[in-house]
C-alpha cells in the first residue's frame, strides 16, 4: 500500500513523483476475465470508469478528499450498519449510508472523538486527532478495534499498535480506549488489518515487514532471523530493507482481549489484508518488490493459502527462499507486478455463488480487483483469477462487505483523491440463492489434524507426524515437520539421524539443522550422504540440496573430510538436465564449499542458460497488459520488457562470485566479460546494483596485479558512483518540475522563445522518453511519428496539446485497437500487421519491435481505442526555461544551426 503505495522510489517514481495519475479509460487483457463492460446506467463520472460484470452495477457514495476529511484507507460497519473509515494521516468518521437504489439520501457523516480527550476536544483549529491514523478497523464484541500505523506526535499522542475502543455509557459515543499491544512499525510496511475468525470468538491480525514481531505467548513457527540461504548476501543496493527485521511480515491469532497472542505464519514481505474462505482456511495478498524485477530472486505479488506454522520465505537482497524451498510454502497463485492492498471474502455477499465462494484481492497500483476462485486440490487449493473490477485511475485501499451483501470499497491514500463506491448485483435470482459449503478434502482434514500439534509440545505429535514427512502432499509434509520441531529435539533426534528412507530422511534433517545443535552435524551429513541421489525425481532431489543447505547455513561449514565428500556427491550431476531450479541449488552447494571443477562448469552457462519456469511462478497477469494501467509504473515495466536480463545467467554469476579455485585466464575474461554485457539489461530500479555487487565481491578474490584488468574489462567505466546505476552523459531536468497544463504552459511561450540552449533542448528530448518512441534526423524510436518537419506544421500550442493530452487528437497511423475475445477478455495494442489467422500486435512503446499473436478466431470485435499509447504527463519533470528549450529543439527539427539558438 500503503503496502507499497506508489512505488515512489523505483526508478520511474523517482524521476517523475510529481506527475499525477492519469485516467485511462480502456479495457485491458488480464487472463481469464469476466465480461467487463462500464457501468451505463450510471451518470457519475466516476462510476463511468469502472468495469463490472454482466448484471453488476455501482454507486460513488462519497468523496472525503472532496470535503477536506484526507484519505481513507480502511474501513469497517458497526453493529448498526453504519460504516467507520480512517484518513491515512488523520481522523476516524463514521457514516449512514443511503440504501441501494436511494438516490434522493444523502450520506450523512460525523468525525469520531473520544469523549474523553481533552485535549482534542479543546482544539479548535482541529489539527488534534483523537483516533485515527488506521490501516485496520473491526467492529467485534461491541468495540471498536483500531490498529494504528503511526509514530506519535503533537498532532496524535498514539503510536503504532492494537487499540480497543468502546462505548462504556451508551451514549453512542466511544469514551474508553485500551492499548491491546504496542507494535514496533510503521509506514507503509507497519502493521496493517484486524479480521474476525471464523469461530467469531477470536480475531487475527497482520503485519508488514517493517514491524518487529513482538513478545507472544505461542508461535506456531519459530522466524528467528535466520537467513538460511548460502547464496553470496548481496544486500538490496539501495538500501530498502537492510535494517528491518529479517523474520518478514507475519500474522497472530489473538482472542478477543487481547490478552493471548499466538503466532501463526510469518516470511510475508508486505500483506495488508486477509480472509477466510467458507472452509475456514485463511488467504493473503503478498506483495513483490519491483526494484528485484530481472533478478532471479524476484518474486511476483502472490496470493498466499496462510495455514498454521506457514513461512514464505521473504528475506532481504540475495537471501530471499525460491518457492520451490520445502522450508517454505508457495503461492496458490502468482498475480504479477502491482501493489496488493485490501482481502476480503465474498461468502456474506449477494453476488452469485462463483463470487459468494471467491476472495477478492485488491491491487492499488493498476486500479484491479480480482476475484480469486478456489479449487480444492489436496491439502491446499488451485487458484484461478478473474478480473472483477477495474479503473484508471483507482487507487484501491480497503473493501468489506456490507450488511446488505454489495462490496464497499476505498481509493486512495498517500493523500490522493479518495472516494467510497459500492457494488451490488441485480442481473437475477442468483446472489440469493444458499450457497453449498466446500467439502473439505481427506487431504485437508489430515493437514489440521497435523496442525492440532502446533504451538507447544504434545504428547504422541512425533508418532502422529513422522510418517507424513514422505507424504505426496507438500502442505502435509510441511504441517508434519512443524509439528515435529514443536516437540523437544531430545524426543526425535536420534530417529532422525537413524531414519533410512530417503524421502523422511530429508525432512527430519531439515527439522534438524532447524532445531538441533551443531555438534549433531557430521552425523546428519553422513546420514545424508547415504540417500541415493540418483533414484530420486527432480523436486526431492531439491530437497535433498535444501537440506544440505540448511545444515551449513545452521550448523557451520563441514570439515575438510566432510567437504570433500560432499563435492564427491553433487559434482557429478551438476549441470543437471533437470530445470533452473535444481540447477541454482546444486551450484549454489558446490559454490559455498568451493569446488574446483565449479568454474569450468559453470562459465559456459553463462553465455548459454536459457530461463524457464521450473519455480512455477507463471502470472495470472502479462506485464505487457499493465503497462498503460499506470502510466508512471507501466514505464518501469516498458523499459525492463525492452532488454529482459537473463535471470539464470545472473544467478551464475553470483554464486560463482565466491569461488577461488578452478580459474584459468580464459575463463576469468569470460566470466568479468560477462558483468560488462549484463550491465546492458534493463531490469528493476535495484538490478545494476545486484550485478555490481556480485562484481565487486568476484574482484575481492582477483590478484592485485590483475585488478586494474578486471575491473575495466568488467565494466567499471559504465557504473556510477554509487554502484546502482550506470554511468550517464546526458543532461538531467533540474527542475522542479510541475503538473504542466497547456495554458500555463503557453503563458512561458507567449513570452517568446528565442536564443535557446540547444544542447539542453536534445538533452530534455531524451530525458522526457521522447526520444524512445519518436526519432529526430534519424535518430530515435520508431513506436510513433518522426518529429523531424513537426515545427514546419505544428504551432506551439499545437506541440503542446500533442504532448500534454495526448488523447485528443490520435494518428490512425499509430493508435490503439481493443480486441474484444470470445472468452470475454479483451487485450490493447497497436496492430503491426495481420494474415488471414492472426493479428499481430505491439503492447510496448519502448520495444516495438516485440510483438504479439492474436488468433483471430478467438476475437469477436475489434474498435480503434480513445487512449493515445503516448502516455501524459511526460514534461512534467521539466522546468519553464528546460520546456522552452525541449519546444526550440521540435520546431528546429533538431538543427543545432537553426537561428532559434542563436546566443
């Protein structure tokens, strides 16, 4: 949002924080969605943006930024159907809301004080704030909980934590606040939202990973910062998460006092919400960080089936768990890149049942919710999405269904325009109709029974579980080791060290590195060492290199003898045929114990590795599709899709960043060569720090005579001072820039613009992306029109309406088209050409040459799309003196002789 609101440090971000967000009013392709069509019967503009489903409609409710009461992020309705929502940076208010179809009421609203706060009370300019500052609110057991995100200060005396608020004289007013406990966060990685259980007895709570788990009376795991991870640590080179807590967000089921807290998952990077579906099972929305995007430790904003002891294994930099880790559990499903917020169950909804049965997953950066069907598969589920609701601009914050079954939900935050809509259903019988219960799987019923020996020792848990340590399930193998770790080791170790079959073998060690001492870890290698590597499939032979692995991260590097045997053992499958994955463990293995023939190995890779999928992390979304969603996000995406790294390759290089042995001259060029190319991929905002890292770190082993070599032929010369980005030449805007409109802007040109700087002209062409779609004398993009005889035809109002509003006039010769699929689906691009089965489209402006195949049997309609693929906003880093300069750069076609730069 708030878990990663805006983004406002990725690179795009950071050049261009003052542009606003733009409306795109189009449909996008985003898998499997619903039929989403704009809401017709509405004349709200606002209402107007959105895509809905066949048969729903919605209401704009209210608009608090409107009426000067901030940003709303979270929300709840108390027992009397009123909703309670809190500003971000400010106040709670609670309103009555019109019923669906009552388009006469009005809403009424009332800020909340706390009867008894003086203070607040006496404030007569207002600015105290007696409770707020929320990024959770529930309703339950006529309180009022409250979890504030926020370092206290003259304006609010409360820190971050858990507050119960209530009404102790009936007056309908709260005049008691309780602290419940005090949390170390805040921000938008602070702690986030409150949830009732599904005993409604209870509630759970959830945090970012900013926020240090703090002194609980039970836990289900045991996240002790750990890295675990014999990767070179790489550290994120822009420092986003080197101090914080390396346990991640996490998530407490507490009762309803507060008195009791038990830990239930943690190794979250950012979730701000959750929900239960009607079988009890508990889902989040974790969040990516789009600064790893290219590297191979990005992961994907993810949706999360929570069970008890879970760990997902966010770390910091180089030490993030790949999915396929069995000490962690994976996603269900893997959205893509966004900025998940808001999680809520459809189960009280009058929606049909397909929706009754779903969880919604809100998405703040590209305006999106998604409807998250369950399947139940095992222990666990399949997850399919659907697009529900979409918008551009819709920064979405919070939603929960209301007493009346429609779907509430906030925009905003980060002091943006925020608004309250809702959405109900009235296309037929359906959203009254009862809803079947899922069944819960054999599968399932085995996983909660191994749950029951979470939390503390239990008499017969080692018995219970052992033999589920080999099940074919991974979410019941994961249930039984934790409740074997919940025991005393005393009670299992020596049947670990003593277990013959390979697949328990391999999970009891990895219990073990976890639980047990070091002094027990030559037996365990031994123990290991006996599992015939060669007769087991790909995914156990990962665990088997996991667990090796955790034995040295845990336990301490082996002995002489013990090292050698260990080399003996993987050298020879490494490369595998197998996947990436399998790939990454084994090299990572034989890198940490430095094996000899390792480089020779693995160099070749380097030119020569193809990416693949084997950590099953496809996405429900295609980053092409999100680019023109956001225009400020959408360029970060843009730019990486034009020059994709190869994350294998970059792998490669890190782990062999280490080694010291087995390095011939020709095989050093080749590797050092290799960071010189790489430094010519795009990726995240972090990428070109991960890669000079991984340099610096393989130069510290170099001689000191071959330094100088090395570091030149590795691509010191292209790398800025700080490490993180390359080198650069051109002028950079100093601004500060502005919301450029075309009337203010023509109030500078009217002033007349002669003896201008023409370098600094070209300059600004580049600096404001111009130059990655158009092309001046021959040099530039080619997604949009050559600029170069534009001064010959176009006033300067003209250039300016072109570039500030880029929708008002569109070129046939470059604009968009929507096809419309038979699944109900539609997808944007610019056609590039078509046969008689296919259209062949561009999504990209930064890489048009990279295209996409429509079938045209799968379209139903085509239609020339309102939204220029130019995006807005593209000036506004610009100062008056820099944008006279960029308008005498297009009127002189770029002819530096041209009498418009005459000093």
């Amino acid at each position: 949002m708030l878990t990663n609101f805006l983004r406002i440090s990725s690179p795009f971000y950071r050049m261009y924080s003052v542009i606003l967000l733009i409306a795109i009013t189009m449909l996008y392709s985003c898998g499997n969605n619903a039929d989403l069509k704009p809401d017709e019967t509405s004349s709200d503009p606002k209402v107007a943006n959105l895509k809905l489903p066949s048969g729903f409609h919605a209401d704009h409710l209210y608009g608090p930024s409107e009426n000067g009461e901030g940003s709303w992020v979270s929300m709840t309705f108390d027992d009397k159907g009123r909703l309670i929502a809190s500003d971000q940076y400010g106040a709670l208010y609670r309103m009555t809301l019109p019923p669906i179809g009552d388009t006469a009421t009005k809403t009424q609203i009332e800020r909340l004080i706390i009867t008894s706060d003086t203070a607040v009370l006496a404030d007569t300019s207002k600015k105290k704030v007696s409770m707020g500052y929320a990024q959770g609110l529930l309703y339950a057991f006529n309180s009022l909980y409250v979890m504030i995100n926020h370092g206290s200060d003259d304006e609010f005396s409360k820190g971050s934590g858990l507050y119960r608020m209530q009404d102790t004289n009936g007056d309908d007013q709260y005049d008691k606040v309780t602290l419940l406990k005090a949390l170390d966060g805040e921000g938008e990685h602070g702690p986030h939202s409150i949830v009732m259980a599904p005993d409604k007895k209870s509630l759970y709570v959830i945090a970012g990973n900013f926020t240090k788990i703090p002194k609980l009376n039970s836990y289900r795991n045991f996240p002790d910062g750990k890295l675990d991870n014999i990767l070179p640590q790489i550290k994120d080179p822009n420092g986003h998460d080197n101090t914080v807590q390396w346990q991640g967000g996490w998530i407490a089921h507490i009762d309803s006092t507060g008195a009791n807290w038990d830990l239930i998952a943690s190794g979250f990077r950012n979730p701000f919400d959750m929900a239960f579906n009607d079988a009890g099972d508990l889902f989040t929305y974790d969040s990516d960080m789009e600064w790893d995007l290219g590297t191979p430790w990005y992961r994907p904003t993810r949706i999360c089936h929570v069970t008890s002891g879970a760990e997902f294994g966010w770390r910091p930099g180089t030490e993030k768990y790949s999915p396929v880790f069995p000490d962690n559990l994976p996603a269900i499903l893997n959205i893509g890149q966004g900025s998940p917020t808001n999680v809520v169950s459809g189960i009280n909804s009058r929606f049909p049942e397909k929706y009754r049965k779903s969880i919604f997953a809100f998405d703040w950066s590209f305006g999106i919710i998604y409807s998250i069907h369950l399947e139940p598969k095992g222990s666990s589920y399949e997850a399919k999405g659907e697009e529900f609701v979409s918008g551009s601009p819709l920064p979405l914050t919070d939603g929960v269904i209301g007493p009346d079954g429609a779907l509430y939900f906030l925009t905003g935050g980060r002091r943006l325009e925020s608004d309250l809509y809702r959405v109900y259903y009235k296309g037929g019988k359906e959203n009254t109709e009862p809803v079947k219960p899922t069944e819960l799987t054999e599968e399932n019923k085995i996983r909660r029974k191994l749950e029951e020996y979470h939390g503390a020792p239990k008499a017969g848990a080692v018995d219970f579980a052992w033999p589920y340590l080999k099940h074919e399930d991974r979410f019941i193998r994961y249930a039984a080791r934790i409740a074997v770790e919940n025991q005393p080791v005393a009670e299992w170790q020596a049947k670990a060290l003593a277990e013959t079959d390979a697949i328990t073998a391999t999970q009891a060690a990895i219990a073990l590195a976890r639980k047990g001492n070091a002094a027990a870890k030559n037996q365990l290698l031994a123990n290991l060492l006996k599992v015939d590597y060669s007769k087991l499939s790909e995914a156990q032979q990962l665990d088997l290199t996991r667990a090796f692995e955790l034995v040295f991260a845990r336990m301490g590097a082996p002995d002489a003898a013990t090292k050698t045997a260990v080399i003996a053992y993987f050298n020879p499958h490494f490369p595998a045929s197998g996947g990436n994955e399998l790939n990454r463990q084994l090299s990572k293995v034989l890198g940490y114990l430095n094996a000899p023939e390792l480089a020779n190995k693995t160099v070749p890779l380097l030119a020569s590795a193809k990416d693949d999928n084997s950590a099953g992390q496809e996405t429900f979304t295609k980053s092409s599709d999100l680019i023109m969603r956001n225009p400020q996000y959408g360029m970060d995406i843009a730019g990486m899709l034009a020059k994709i790294p190869p994350a294998q390759q970059t792998y490669y290089a890190t782990v062999l960043s280490q080694v010291t042995t087995g390095w011939t001259p020709e095989l050093q060029d080749k590797y050092f060569k290799w960071f010189y190319d790489a430094f010519g991929f795009k990726g995240g905002y972090s990428f070109i720090g991960f890669v000079d890292g991984a340099r610096k770190m393989a130069l510290s082993h170099v001689p000191k005579d071959r330094f100088a070599y090395f570091n030149n032929l590795s691509g010191d010369s292209i790398i800025s001072v700080s490490g993180t980005d390359l080198a650069k030449d051109a002028m950079r805007p100093k601004g500060p820039g502005r919301n450029w409109e075309v009337d203010s802007a023509m109030k500078y040109v009217d002033n007349g613009i002669t003896h201008r700087d023409y370098t600094r002209g070209k300059a600004m062409f580049a600096a404001s992306f111009c130059i990655s779609c158009h092309s001046m004398n021959g040099q530039g993009g080619v997604a949009g029109p050559d600029l170069t005889q534009l001064g010959t035809r176009f006033s300067y109002r003209d250039m300016l309406e072109a570039i500030i509003e880029p929708s008002k006039t569109i070129s046939d010769q470059y604009g968009a088209t929507v096809f419309y699929l038979k699944d109900g689906s539609s997808i944007v691009g610019r056609m590039i050409n078509q046969d008689n089965d296919k259209y062949i489209i561009s999504q990209n402006p930064f890489a048009p040459l990279v295209t996409r195949d429509i079938a045209k049997a799968d379209v139903v309609r085509t239609r020339v799309s309102d939204v220029s693929p130019m995006l807005p906003g593209m000036i506004n880093r610009l100062n008056p003196e820099e944008l006279k300069d960029l308008l005498a750069y297009l009127k002189s076609g770029g002819n530096e002789k041209d009498t418009i730069f005459v000093k």
